[in-house]
C-alpha cells in the first residue's frame, strides 16, 4: 500500500512540475518527496547575496521562540531617564503694567523629566540613545534591566543625527551587544523591537523589515530609515532593533502616527551610521564629524530625468560646487547626476548623505557621474570640513541680544547646526537659559544680516554693536532661508 501511495504521488508531483523541473536528475525530485515522508520538513528557500532565507513549512518550525534572542540582547537595552530644571515664570512677568505695580517672588524652579531607552554597545559602558531623549538634561540617568541604576556623563551628541553617547562606570564589565551590518538588511527581514514603551517596563515587539532605505524628512539629517511593522511607542526611542542574529541593526528614534501610538509604521536609524557615532565619541570628540566635499545637491524630478536622457528619476543632482573643495578636485560639475557611490545606488540626495557618512574621513569615494548622458568614474577625497577661525564671542550688553554666544560661519559649524556648508555671515550658536537674546526668539542656526543699520561681517563686529548703548534696535536675521525684520525698544 505505501509502495502504491509514493507512485501516485511521483506521479502527480512529476505531472503538476513544470516542463524546466521535469528534465531534473531524479535524486532531485525524489528529494521533496522524502522529505515530507519524513514529518514535512519541507522548506521554500530563496538565494540573495549568498545567503539562504527560508520560510516555516512544519508544525516544529512554527512553535519556534524568539525567547532565545531576546535573553541574549535585552541584558544590554536600558531605561533612559533625563532631567531638566526649568524656571517657573508668573504669566504677568514681562508685561510693564503689571510689573509696574507688583513685586512678583522668584518662583521655584520645577523639574521636567523625560523617559527614553538605550543599548549598551561596549562592555566599558557606550550607551545609544537619541538625541531628542536627553536634549538640554541637566541630569542623565540609566537604569539597567537587572535594576541598577548609574548617572552618565554624556560623551557627544548630535541634533543633525539624533545620536547620543553616554558613558557610565562601574567596576565589572556590562553587558553589550553587538552592533550589526545594516546594509545587510533586506525587505522582509524579520526583526525585534526592544525597549520601555510608555514607562511600563521593558517590552519586546516582533516584525520585518518594511523598507530599508525610508527617506523621512523632520527628524535627521540624512533622512534615511529602516521602516518597521515591529510595534514602537513613545519610550522606545534609543531602544535596540535586532536582527536573528541578536544583532543591533538600528536605533529606534520615531514613529509615524495620528493618535500617539503605533500603527505599524517606525523607523530606526542604521547601525553603520550608529557605529560611526559611536567610533568618534570613543575618540574623544563632543559631535560626529560629517564629511565635508563642498558641494550642494537637489533631487531629481521626472521633468529632469526627461530633459538629461535618464530612464527615471533617480540620483542627486549637483547644483553648486565650491572651488578648492573635495568636489572640485574629483572634477563634479553643476548639472551633473551621482548615481552611485562605492558601488552602491543613489536614488536621493538623502541616499548620498547617508552613504559619504559612512566613509570614514580621509578615505577616498568612487563616485559613479551622468553626465551629458554619458557615465563618468570619478575619484573624489573625503575630508573634514574646514573649522575656519573656529572663535565664539559671548555678548553681553543691555540690548536684546545679551546672552546669545555667536560665530563667523565656516563648513564645520554650518554642518553642526544643520545649514548650508556654503553660506556665510555672523550665527548664532548658542543662548543662555532666560537671556534677553531667548526671550525675543532667537534660535540657534540664526545668521545675523543686519544690526542698527550696518551689516554685520564678523564676530567682533557683532559684539561690539550688540553690547553698544541703544533704546531702539533695528536687526535682520536669515532664519533657515527666511529673511525677518525686527524693530524693537529695549
């Protein structure tokens, strides 16, 4: 009877092939039979870069437990607490009438307080968070999952990235996991989410791998994510996302949502950028150094694909190129489109951005050029960007602008505070807590133009008219390509 069942089946399976299996040796087709003779051990594999994926087929595969991974890592992902102390202000302080009449008290400071998570990366104590987690702390607390509880110091951080490294201590090594190799990451991964969603503890999510390259604009720099259906809520951001390996593929910093809560859209900065955050804070920088070329892009659109004999709409465009740049020297032109970097696609400029990040600096980029519809290989060096003077004046003074800290704009501060490498002028880099300079709305990343009626081309400059006596004050600031006019009394 068993004789007649595995005919019928060779049978029907040689029949239900198709014609290009059917010519298969015999050892090849016998192979699926035996193997669901045997229990259904089946399993669908496919080939990418090398390596086998493979689906679950048997009841055994199914019943697998991803408990393994998690005690592996969840030792190394921990609890992020920060404090702020902020000046309690009456509603009535600043307003003439009242204070003319009232004598308001100080008013005690009160405590803001923000909860995150984070992964230790290195047994010494390299913690990861995100910037937007610990930003203006003046306390900064980890707590481990076995209950200990350390205060960090904070070794760099970066708005433009949202990245940062702190450092705790203690006498015995932590636990630490393993950064991974996030471009080895494909749609369809599966991956874990770990870290304190809302305050309730240490919680575990699972899923795959929406997109690998998400460009998201508003939350860094790069704009460039991996996409997730794994659940993340607020408190997960610093917390680990894990490949089956028990490797840290990327940090969780945001969620796409309309209610607060997850709906199967978040996104985690790779861990190659990660690891080349990490590599400049064990070097003893405060920020991560970009690397500088000197050049501005734009994306390509279809009208331009079109009018450049592209086949669609993809690369970064170059529309400016500084002289005496790295740009300049690998000889990139305005109009031309990069296309690849190292071997690796650019679809946006975002892409670019993301892909010189990760080259350390020093090192030399092969960048693959369109250009008048041919494609061009050209060499281009990878340098840090030029500090310039690199002085900043505090102001001082009675004038609105007391309390501000300002800069003569070079490469390496424009990259620090998010604006244009090739733009120039007087920035504001910094602001007291409670100065006159926040008070009005100063921000920093404001370029000074004009102060009382003369144009403002130098920090010396600057100081001396903010600090001069005046009752009215005449200034234009160029606030992120926006151009505003102030007249006020102070």
């Amino acid at each position: 009877m068993r004789v007649s069942v595995v005919r019928l089946l060779l049978v029907l399976g040689v029949l239900a092939m198709p014609a290009h299996a059917q010519d298969r040796p015999a050892e090849s087709i016998m192979d699926p039979l035996k193997q669901l003779l045997r229990g259904g051990q089946q399993q669908t594999t496919s080939e990418s870069n090398g390596e086998q994926r493979r689906i679950p087929f048997s009841q055994q595969q199914i019943q697998l437990s991803f408990a393994p991974l998690v005690s592996q890592v969840a030792p190394a992902v921990v609890n992020v607490y920060a404090s702020t102390r902020v000046q309690a202000r009456s509603p009535f302080m600043g307003d003439p009438f009242f204070e003319r009449f009232f004598n308001f008290p100080q008013m005690p400071p009160r405590v803001q307080s923000a909860l995150g998570s984070g992964v230790l990366v290195d047994p010494s104590g390299i913690v990861v968070t995100n910037y937007h987690v610990i930003r203006e702390a003046d306390e900064v607390k980890v707590a481990l999952a076995d209950g200990r509880e350390f205060a960090s110091d904070i070794l760099l951080k970066d708005e433009g990235l949202d990245l940062a490294v702190l450092k705790i201590e203690a006498s015995e090594a932590f636990p630490a996991a393993k950064l991974g190799d996030s471009e080895a990451l494909q749609v369809g991964d599966l991956v874990l989410a770990i870290g304190n969603p809302f305050g309730v503890g240490q919680t575990t999510t699972s899923g795959i791998v929406s997109a690998v390259a998400r460009t998201l604009g508003g939350i860094s720099d790069f704009g460039y994510f991996i996409q997730t259906d794994a659940a993340i809520n607020p408190g997960n951001s610093g917390g680990a996302l894990i490949n089956m390996a028990g490797e840290v593929v990327g940090i969780n910093t945001a969620i796409y949502s309309r209610s607060g809560g997850s709906i199967g859209i978040g996104f985690a900065i790779p861990a190659n950028i990660v690891r080349a955050v990490v590599d400049s804070a064990k070097s003893g920088k405060e920020f991560f150094e970009r690397p500088y070329i000197g050049a501005s892009f734009d994306r390509v659109t279809p009208n331009i694909a079109e009018a450049l004999g592209m086949t669609r709409p993809a690369g970064a465009l170059v529309t400016n190129v500084a002289p005496d740049t790295p740009a300049a020297q690998a000889g990139l032109e305005s109009g031309d489109v990069i296309v690849s970097i190292d071997g690796k696609s650019i679809d946006t400029p975002e892409a670019l951005d993301y892909r010189l990040t990760t080259v350390p600096i020093g090192e030399t980029a092969e960048i693959k050029v369109l250009r008048n519809g041919e494609e061009l290989q050209l060499s281009m060096p990878v340098e840090r960007a030029p500090e310039g003077t690199g002085q900043e004046l505090e102001l001082g003074g009675n004038g609105p602008f007391a309390g501000a800290t300002v800069a003569e704009l070079s490469p390496a501060l424009a990259q620090r505070l998010r604006l244009p490498v090739t733009g120039k002028g007087v920035v504001i880099t910094s602001l007291a807590r409670n100065s006159p300079a926040a008070s009005i709305g100063l921000l920093p990343g404001d370029i000074v133009r004009q102060l009382n009626g003369e144009d403002v081309t130098s920090a010396e400059q600057m100081k001396a008219l903010a600090e001069a006596d005046a009752r009215w004050w005449q200034f234009t600031i160029d606030r992120g390509g926006r151009i505003i006019r102030q007249t006020m009394r102070f």
